[in-house]
C-alpha cells in the first residue's frame, strides 16, 4: 500500500513538474546503477524543486537527506518519513544538535550496505549562481562510516547537472545531466591517510560536476557578467585558456592528457565568460570521451582569416555519431559518442 502510495505521488509531481517547466530534458540515466548503493551528488540551485527533479527521474527510489529545521512537527516527521527524507544537521542549527549527525551517518552507511541509494547536496545549500561551489566534507563523512561497516562495499558517486535557463522566471526550462557513476574504491588511498583521500573525492566529483552543469569560474566578477548577453571584449586569449586547464588540472593530470597549443593569438574579441566555457566543456569532453587505455591527445590551433579567427579542436577520442552532429550546439542538448 505504502508504494503504491508513493508511485501515485511520484506520478503527481512528474506530471506537475512538465506543467510548471516549458521542457524537461533529462541525460545520462543509463549510468545509475541498478544493483549497487549509491550516493547522487547534484549541484544545488533551486532549493526543493532540484529534489523533486531528481527524485521523479534517477531510475531509482533514493533516500533524501534534507535539512533538520523543516521536521518541525510529529505529523511533518510521519509525512517526510513516508517520502525517505532524513533530516541533517548544520552549525547554523546549534552547535550541540550536531551530534545527532552521528546517529544520520550511521543508518546512511546501513543504508548503503543494503545497496539503497541516497540522494545529498554536497554544496550544502542553495544558490542561483551558475558555478559549481566548493563541496562540504559532509557526504565523504558517510561514505567513510559506510565503509568502516563494510570496507569492500562498492558504492557509486553519481554527479548531477541542473541546468535552468533562468530559475527567477515562469515557465522556465531545465536540464538534468547524469554523469558517468565513480567508484568509490577507485578513489581510495591510503587507509592511514583520510584526508588525502577526501580532497581526492571531492576534486573528482567538483570536476565532474564542473562538466555536466554551466560553471562560471570568475567568482570576483560574477555579478557584473550577464549571461543573456553577448557582451564582447579584448580578451587575452593565453589567459583563458590557462585558467581552462588550471579549471581541469586533476582531469588532465588523471589521464595523463597532452594539450596541445597552436597558433595561438594574443588577444581576440569575444565573450570572456562564454569562451571559457567553450573551450573548458570541448576539452572536458575530448578528455572524457576516450576507448578504454586511451592517452588523450587534444590540439587546439587558430587559423587568421579576414577579421576574424578560425579555431581548429582535435582529439583522439571515440567522435560523435554523424546522427548527433545537428544537435551538438543546441541548446539543453547532450550528445554521446
């Protein structure tokens, strides 16, 4: 009765979710694991309804970890109980009610040893911005007590992109990017060294989110960027693009990928923050999309034309179908190789 319950819910709000949004474009389900635990690691822009996107569509009935202030009331605790909501504690909620994340951690990793999944915002809190914040250490916390109980368990991260076209307005439309699920092991070092291996997890899903999300890495002049407009300056050229690969250090230095630099001009005009991401996503992908013990080679070169510049990206990765090339510029689209 009970899931019945909840499928009709879930049915609700997926209905409700496609009436307020003008178009929900979903990716990358077929890299959620079925039969192993795993932890959804999404960016967090827009509070409660980045929940309920990702709950009625994750190909799986994940447990939520949501902040303690809301469980005011024995009916609310019956009411997100039946949803598997599970409340977290934060400094801002006293000092001394911390602790009790000790009793969240441990039916977390109970969870995970029984291959259920959970769903948790390591940037802790919401914000409109479009950038990818700096992770809390609250969810390798779980994943460490997970793996105290069961040191061999084979839990899965999987990073998800919410991308909104404007969340300030109605109708709005959204993109959710299921990235490709990291083990957990494979992250591991030394069990004598945590804290080496926590900075090793969150720079691998920071990365990762990084690339299934727009992220705008000049956080001293956010304010002044306006995205929905093409506002073109003399930019130094060398400087975006070592900004770029500094963007993807532990990417580039992971798989050992060579880039390089051609021709490359001083300065040229275009959009700071839009070149950036052009060329930090077709990099990211030139480094992702590769067969199996692949080295990435990716060049970059520029070709003067009149009044303008011609630039030339190559890789030696798997390509993409000829059936996707008509997508690859459209907006909310993602195509595989």
């Amino acid at each position: 009765m009970k899931k019945s319950g909840y499928n009709l819910v879930k049915l609700w709000i997926k209905a409700s979710l496609h009436l307020y949004y003008g178009k929900i474009k979903i990716t990358g389900l077929g890299n959620v694991p079925q039969d192993k635990p795993v932890l959804f690691l999404p960016n967090h822009q827009s509070a409660l309804l980045d929940v309920l996107l990702i709950a009625v569509d994750c190909n799986r009935k994940p447990f939520f970890l949501t902040r303690s202030d809301i469980f005011k009331s024995k009916m609310l605790i019956a009411i997100f109980d039946f949803f598997q909501m599970i409340p977290i504690y934060r400094i801002r909620d006293g000092r001394e009610s911390l602790k009790n994340n000790n009793a969240v951690f441990e039916r977390c990793a109970h969870l995970l040893g029984s291959n259920e999944a959970i769903l948790m915002f390591p940037e802790a809190n919401h914000n409109l911005k479009r950038r990818v914040r700096p992770l809390s250490k609250g969810f390798t916390r779980i994943l460490f007590a997970a793996l105290e109980k069961y040191p061999e368990l084979d839990i899965h991260l999987v990073p998800v992109g919410l991308n909104y076209q404007d969340a300030t307005i109605f109708p709005d439309r959204v993109a959710l990017n299921y990235g490709e699920a990291i083990a957990l092991q494979d992250l591991l070092l030394e069990k004598d060294n945590p804290v080496a291996s926590t900075q090793k997890i969150k720079d691998k899903v920071t990365e990762a989110l990084k690339g299934l999300t727009t992220h705008i890495e000049d956080e001293e002049n956010y304010d002044t960027i306006d995205l929905h407009k093409n506002v073109v300056d003399k930019i130094k050229l060398p400087h975006i693009l070592n900004n770029v690969i500094r963007n993807l250090d532990a990417l580039i230095k992971e798989t050992s990928t060579k880039i390089v630099l051609q021709n490359i001009p001083d300065h040229i005009h275009a959009n700071k923050t839009k070149m950036t991401q052009l060329f930090q996503n077709l990099i990211a992908n030139g480094i992702k999309f590769q067969a199996k013990g692949n080295t990435p080679v990716i060049t970059l070169n520029c070709i003067e034309k009149k009044k303008r510049w011609q630039f030339e990206v190559r890789d030696n990765g798997i390509g993409i179908k000829s059936e996707y090339h008509d997508q690859i510029f459209t907006l909310f689209k993602r195509s595989e190789g």
